[in-house]
C-alpha cells in the first residue's frame, strides 16, 4: 500500500497533513526476512506466500487463498483452525518432495520426527532468491534449494520458478521445478508419497464416516479419525470423469476439487504438463485433504502392473511443471480446465 500526502494550510500557523492510502493495481511481492517468507499480493490481498521457515522442512506456499479471501489450505500445524484435523504434520501448504530419494524419506519429514530417527529423513533447504518481478498482470518468483541429508550433504540441487497470474476469477499458480543431481547418482524408488501436493482446507475434504490408518513406507502407521462431517462437503473430478475417492490411484491430466466454503463455491485445480515424467501422472488424492501428483509412484497405484525407479546420474537434471488454479464465486467448468490446459502446454 503505497501513501500520498495533501498538504493544506488552515492558517499561517498551522499547516494539516492528510494522509491517504493510495491502491496498488496488480501483483505486488514483500520480502518479509523476519517471518521467512516472501509475500505475493494482488490488489493489496494476500494470495499467498513463498514460507521458508526451518521448522517446516521444506519451502512450501502458504496460505493460498482466493481472490475473494477464502483461505482453501489447512492451518495445521502453522496456524491451527478450530475444527480442522491433525492428522500428517508434514501436510504443510502447497510442495513439492518425495518419500525416497537415496533412501532419504523427504515427504515425511517433520518436527514430529524423533531426533534419533531423524537420520533416515531428508530436508529441503532454501539457498535463495534469484528473481522477482511483480506488474499488474502476474508474479515471477525464482528461488533455488539444496535436498540434503542428517550431515547436511547435497543430493539435489532445486531451482524452482514460480508464475502467478489472474485470469477472470482464476488465481493461478505455475511451477516449475528442476532438480540437478550435482555429487552422485540419485534413485527415486517407486513409493506412494510425492510429489507435488496441497493440504486443503477441512470443508473441501470428503464427508467420512469412520476412521483410517496409512502406514508409510517405514511402517509408521497415521490414524486419520472419523470427522465432524459439518460443512465437510469437497468432491473431486477427473480429466477422465471419475469423481470422488474414485479418483486415487488412477491416472488423469487433470483433477479438480470442488466443495462450498462459507457461502461460496471453491474449487483446486491441478494440472499436469506432457513434458512430465510418467504423464498423465496418478493422483495420490485421498479424501482426507490430501491433494497430491505423483508420476515417480507406479507400482502400488497400479496395483503391480506397473513399476517406476526413476534415477538420475550424477549431473543429469529432471524438470516438473504444475499449473494450479484457484477459484471462487462459481464452479471452474470443465471446458474451462481444457482451456487452461492447452494453454499450460504452450
């Protein structure tokens, strides 16, 4: 917000200054050091920000809300929400890791974490910022991260760039992700958790009548407890036209998640890039909250009739691109995901 000044004279004596708030059009970017995280406003409305803190063990987006102000990610453990559940602390925002990598488990990485297991874990560490640019019409964030290990040796060398746009009532958000494997050989084993996922919001959850476990892959078992099904109303759809918890496992170049919050309609759309690795890519989305993209994880989603063991040799790079659009106010039409589609592809 910028501030312009009037300066009146009421008389030779005294001379009143009024100030008044002057509205910023577009995107605006705010280094804001102290909290860790780089702000990204449209029309002086927080949209999101790019949150680095240590404790989260990754760079994540958070809080990603709509161009009304409705906040579709879940608080917890950042900023807890009455209600919503507090299942998986590693759900954190909107990110981009994977459960093995060397047999470092970088999704499930947590404060939860003992520290006498954290040696098993990877964590993804913010290096820096290489750009910003901010008009009235889009964002551009460039950040780089180094993946390491417990001694703090790097696998991965991250260079992330990130395009926020609107487009009518659409906020959106590209990423782009290069991962260069800079010292050594690098697997990724084929495993269920990854790759890129947001933790939305608990009324865009699916209505459950009973609790669940999931174990991961070191047997470490979650209990997600049956929900107070008040509001809870989210739905997913697919490029393919499966909805609901139909969706997990399967494979689709798009999902949407749609779900009424307060008194509007809500939707998350994710969007997969052919240049991706394993496109269409499966969707690891689970009724719980859990929205999430992941090409590199093919046998359990397959059930066996498909395996994955993507590597890259030392100095060899990947890239991942991801188009998310946020909507509100009304239901994002499947003609119109085509549309963003194409236009993603470009």
């Amino acid at each position: 917000m910028k501030l312009f000044c009037v300066v009146s004279l009421i008389s030779l004596s005294l001379t009143l200054t009024v100030c008044a708030q002057k509205k910023t059009d577009g995107f605006r970017l705010v280094d804001n050091i102290d909290a860790k995280q780089i702000e990204v406003f449209y029309n002086d409305k927080l949209l999101t920000a790019y949150y680095y803190a240590d404790s989260i063990k990754k760079p994540i987006l958070f809080p990603i809300n709509t161009l009304s102000g409705v906040t579709v990610t879940r608080g917890f453990p950042i900023a807890p929400r009455e209600g919503e559940p507090v299942d998986h602390p590693h759900h954190t925002g909107m990110w981009l890791n994977y459960e093995s990598v060397n047999g470092l488990d970088f999704w499930n990485h947590s404060t939860a974490i003992p520290y006498k297991d954290r040696s098993h874990y990877g964590t993804i560490v913010h290096d820096g910022v290489v750009k910003t640019e901010a008009n009235k019409t889009n964002a551009i964030l460039e950040v780089t991260a180094r993946w390491i290990n417990h001694k703090e040796n790097i696998l991965l060398r991250e260079s992330t760039r990130y395009i926020f746009s609107v487009e009518g009532e659409n906020f959106i958000i590209d990423r782009i992700t290069t991962l260069d494997a800079l010292n050594e050989d690098v697997y990724f084993n084929d495993v269920k958790d990854g790759l890129f996922a947001i933790r939305v919001a608990r009324e865009l959850q699916h209505r459950s009548e009973q609790p669940e476990i999931f174990i991961d892959s070191k047997g470490n078992p979650t209990t997600v407890p049956a929900i107070n099904n008040k509001d809870v109303n989210g739905e997913y759809l697919s490029s393919e036209g499966l909805k609901g918890n139909a969706v997990w496992g399967t494979r689709a170049r798009w999902v949407s998640l749609v779900g009424i919050m307060g008194n509007e309609i809500v939707s998350i759309t994710i969007i997969d890039h052919p240049k991706n690795i394993g496109y269409p890519t499966y969707w690891h989305a689970r009724g719980y909250g859990l929205f999430s993209a992941n090409p590199l994880g093919q046998k359990i989603f397959s059930e066996g009739k498909e395996k994955l063991n993507f590597m890259l040799k030392k100095d060899e790079s990947v890239t991942f691109r991801y188009r998310v659009a946020i909507r509100s106010g009304s239901e994002l039409a499947a003609s119109e995901i085509e549309s963003l589609t194409k236009d993603f592809e470009k």
